[in-house]
C-alpha cells in the first residue's frame, strides 16, 4: 500500500489552453473493484493517462500463517486464498505437500478433485460473466448468473458441507466421498444448466450493446500477455491456446476429453475485453463437458492415501500449478523437514492481471477501466493474499 | 530443449557464476551466483534457443540458519514449452541483487513484494516501494525473526483469549 504520487500539474493543452491533469480516486470501498482494491486514476479530461493499483488492503499473511500452522493445518485457509473458487486453491496446496512427500493420490480421489474443482470453476466463472455484464449496466443477466451459481453451491455443500470455504481437499485425498445417488443428482443438475448458457448467451453475449462495450476495448497482444504473466482465461483471451489441465497434466485431467477455447478477435480486436468474456463462457461449457466424464466414469476405491497425521516431508523445494479460474496458480513450498513449512508463496492469476492495469489504462477511457479489471477477472484477496 | 541443455548454454556464457551442478525434476534446478543474475536471466531470454519469455514466479525464502536469503526464479517458456527454476543465494545481513524488472514486467510487482516481505534490496529498480504491508509498517514480516508489533497506529494488535483458559 502507498500514497505517495507524483502529480504535474498544468501544461498547455491544444490552441494554448492550460489544461490540468486530473487525480481521481477509485476505492477502495467501490462496487465494481470486485473486492477491495484502489485505484489512482491519471485522467486528462475523459482518457486516462495511468490508473495507478494500489493493493494491499486484503492482506491477511496467508504465507505467513502457512509457516505457523503446519501442512494439514494450512488447508482451511488456502481457501481464503481466492473465495470465489476455494476448490482450486486445496488441490494446490494439496498438490504441493503430495510432490514434497512423494504421497500418491487414489484415482477416486483425483475423480473427486476434478468434480469438485470444475464445479468450482463454473460457479466462478457464472460470477465473473455477471459481474462482467452488471458492470457494464446490465443487472438482469447477473441475477441469471447467481441463481445458478446457488444451485451449484448447493450442489458443493452436499459435497462437502460447505458453501464457499469448503475445506474438501486433504493432503492424499479428499475429505470424503461422494454422497449416495450425488453422481446422479449432479448429472441432472447439468441436464438442466447446460441449455440455460445458451440462454444467457443470448440475453447478453451477443447483445449489440453489451458487445460494443467490451469489443475493442484493452486489446492486449500474445507477446504481451505473455512477458505479464497472464494467465488462464486472460491468456487465452489473446489467442494463446495454454492450459495446465492440459500442457502439464495433473490429476485425473489426461482421461478426460475437453477443448482448450481461445480468442480470436470474433467482434473485434484479437485479446480484447469481449474475447476474454468468451473465452470464460467457452470455457463452462468444456467444463460440463468434463463434469459429465468424470461423473460417469468415477472408479471405486477409497479417496485419500493413508497419510501420517504428523506430516513431515523430506527437506526439499516445489513450486507446482493448477489451471485455477484464474488461471495458472502457483504454489512454491519449502520444507526443512520439520512439521512446518519454510516458506510458501502462492503467485496466483490476479495479481498478474493487476500489475498489468498500469500499462494497459495508458489511453483508454474512464469508464473503460470498470470493463478492464472485470474482463481480467480480478479479485481481490487472491492479490493481496 | 532439455534441462541439461539449457544449463549447458548457461555454463558455456557464465562458467564463473553458473554451478556446475543442477537438479533434475519438473523444475531443473540451476544455483547461480546474485551478482550475475541479471545477465543470466537476460540470456535465457534472448537466447531464441532457450526463449524464457515468461517470468511465472519469483519468491524469498529466509535461511536463518545459514544467515542467506535465498531467492528462486521460476521461468517458463511459453515458444519452446520448457520450465526452469534459478536459484541464488544473498547474504542476510545485506541482501542485494540485480533487478530483472526491465526483461519481464511482472518482476515489478513480485521484486516489491520480495522487499516488502523478506527485505532484499532490487538495485536498478524502478520503483521499489512496499506493495502489500502499509508504507510506514517497520521490518520485514517474512524474515524468520520478525516480532510483530503490540500495536499499530494505536490499535493494538494483541487479543485476550475468549476461553480464559
């Protein structure tokens, strides 16, 4: 956190006018920064000139608190590493211990990781879509879009008895096993959503309106996208077709069959703000798709490894990734063998895209900027962390 | 190209601060000395053979024991899909290294992150101001021996235990 800006003041402006560059303040308290989060906004007139983040305000030291609390101990709050998909981030942090301690996952359980994870991902995503839309003035389609995220919440309760901070994953495992007739249910629940993207598709993806607010706007090109680290669907909003699940296989991902969407400037610019809408809206699909192989070819078996309740890994570094919603999320643990880690460092999808708001606000509207940091799928405390 | 390879090129231009080992894995591990970080980061993204173009992670770790900072470069190649991990070590006391925020921009905000929680100093970077911890905190809160404040700006930072145990 930092307030210390430079301002310049007066300049001449065209047929010699002074004009006077302008400092607004966006935040932290502020319905469209997905959390909170401030910007230092550089306007001349209507273009911004930079719009400076300033983060921090969500720090609660998770990584410290990994050193303090030990490996089993650390999983409930890796879920409040990014509690918009909780899923993702066990199966990190999970993944990481399993790598330090050489501890092999049974297949029910990668099956279960993999539901409960893509689960997570599309009840994320339904959150970024309509927050996308209600950013940009459309409230309607974001009360499609919680309605059914709260099925899919309900769905992860009875999963794990939890509605957002689920705790589900274990070191070797999951918690606990799929309750009875949940395949089905499950199944039936995705019956009936998968017409219901089409409908949203139509209330507003192709929606003139909707498609020039976000068309053209923050182009951001591969090389681009690249040199910032973006990752997930920002990186395959600029066209580059990279996916954990799929460039470096982990759990039970190889065995099932999915597509990897990417942008292709449809309505506009390739990489800008619509193609990284898409490409989330893509990606619920190729979700289902997933869900719907691993709930009818799930194994039997029990779902996590015997593992020693004190949990001490052999001395050793690992920096492992999952494809989180976000995008590529890595978890980099150290371990001295004793019961508690050395360090861990978690860089996470949105902190990338924030450092890329500097650059990318050079030129663009104000109002342009609400479209920016939503399109990039920006939330809060996985930054600060 | 593979691990092996990579470390090759990297001892063929810098024998003197590339280790002649490394460590095979997922991230082939190579130790290279602080000061010429820089340099050996700037080849590996030069390089068209090696072509790093994404730095996808930077991270300190505090070596009390040893008295070291050690700090880890997790570099990706997105053109030839091969992975890295750096390795060099700062001494605790003074910990410095070279920036590398002019080859990768995300360097910015991870080497002010390195700063703000474990305190080592990026020189030549442009900017390099806390970035989570409030401006005016004091001390590195990830350094092994931080003691956290009884206080902050008059709020005290200590809780009596509800269970009055």
């Amino acid at each position: 956190m930092s307030h210390a800006i430079d301002i310049d003041l007066h300049r001449e402006g065209p047929g010699g006018l002074e004009t006077e560059e302008m400092t607004l303040n966006m935040g932290p308290q502020h319905p469209s920064t997905h959390g909170v989060l401030r910007f230092v906004v550089k306007a001349d007139g209507e273009v911004m000139r930079r719009a400076i983040p300033d983060i921090g305000y969500l720090h609660r030291s998770i990584e410290k608190i990994a050193e303090k609390v030990g490996y089993h101990g650390f999983m409930p709050y890796t879920d409040r590493v990014d509690y918009v998909s909780a899923m993702q981030c066990n199966q990190g942090w999970a993944m990481a211990c399993e790598k330090l301690a050489g501890i092999e996952v049974p297949r029910r359980g990668e099956y279960c990781r993999v539901i409960a994870s893509e689960f997570g991902r599309i009840a994320s995503h339904l959150i970024s879509v309509g927050a996308t839309g209600m950013d940009m003035g459309a409230i309607t389609p974001f009360t499609h879009a919680i309605r059914e995220r709260e099925y899919i919440n309900d769905i992860l309760e009875e999963l794990c008895g939890a509605r957002l901070t689920f705790n589900y994953m274990r070191i070797g495992g999951c918690a606990w096993d799929l309750p009875p007739g949940f395949a089905k249910r499950a199944i039936a629940y995705l019956d009936r959503f998968e017409p219901l993207i089409d409908e949203y598709d139509e209330l507003i993806s192709f929606n003139k309106i909707y498609v020039e607010r976000l068309a053209n706007v923050a182009p951001i090109t591969p090389e681009r996208a690249i040199s910032w680290n973006l990752v997930g669907p920002n990186l395959r909003g600029s066209g580059v077709r990279y996916d954990v699940r799929r460039d470096v296989p982990y759990s039970a991902y190889p065995e099932f069959e999915f597509d990897v969407p990417v942008g292709t400037g449809e309505r506009g610019t390739l990489g800008d703000c619509y193609d990284r809408y898409m490409v989330r809206m893509r990606e619920i699909r190729q979700s289902c798709r997933i869900l719907r192989q691993a709930l009818e070819g799930i194994p039997a078996g029990p779902v996590v490894a015997k593992v020693p309740r004190t949990f001490k890994p052999a001395p050793g570094a690992v920096h492992v990734r999952v494809e989180a919603s976000r995008g590529d999320m890595g978890w980099f643990a150290v371990s001295d063998g004793t019961a508690f880690p050395v360090r861990v460092h978690i860089r996470t999808g949105s902190y990338a895209a924030m450092a890329a708001i500097e650059e990318l606000s050079k030129g663009l509207m104000i109002a342009d900027l609400v479209a920016v940091i939503a399109s990039l799928d920006i939330v809060a405390p996985e930054v600060d962390r | 190209m593979d691990a092996d390879g990579i470390h090759r090129a990297l001892r063929e231009k810098f024998a003197g601060a590339v280790d002649p080992d490394w460590v095979a894995g997922e991230w082939p591990i190579v130790t290279v000395g602080s000061a010429s970080v820089a340099e050996v980061c700037r080849l590996l993204r030069d390089e068209p053979a090696l072509g790093f173009d994404c730095l996808s992670n930077l991270s300190g770790v505090d070596r009390k024991d040893d008295d070291r900072i050690e700090v880890w470069y997790h570099l990706l190649s997105y053109r030839h899909r091969h992975q890295v991990a750096l390795r060099t070590t700062t001494p605790r006391l003074d910990p410095v290294l070279p920036t590398v925020s002019h080859l990768w921009p995300i360097a910015n905000w991870l080497e002010r992150e390195c700063w703000d929680l474990l305190g080592v100093r990026f020189v030549d970077h442009p900017d390099l101001r806390r970035l989570l911890m409030p401006e005016d905190w004091v001390g590195h809160p990830l350094r092994k021996d931080f003691v956290e404040p009884d206080e902050y700006h008059g709020i005290s930072t200590r809780r009596e235990s509800l269970l009055k145990l």
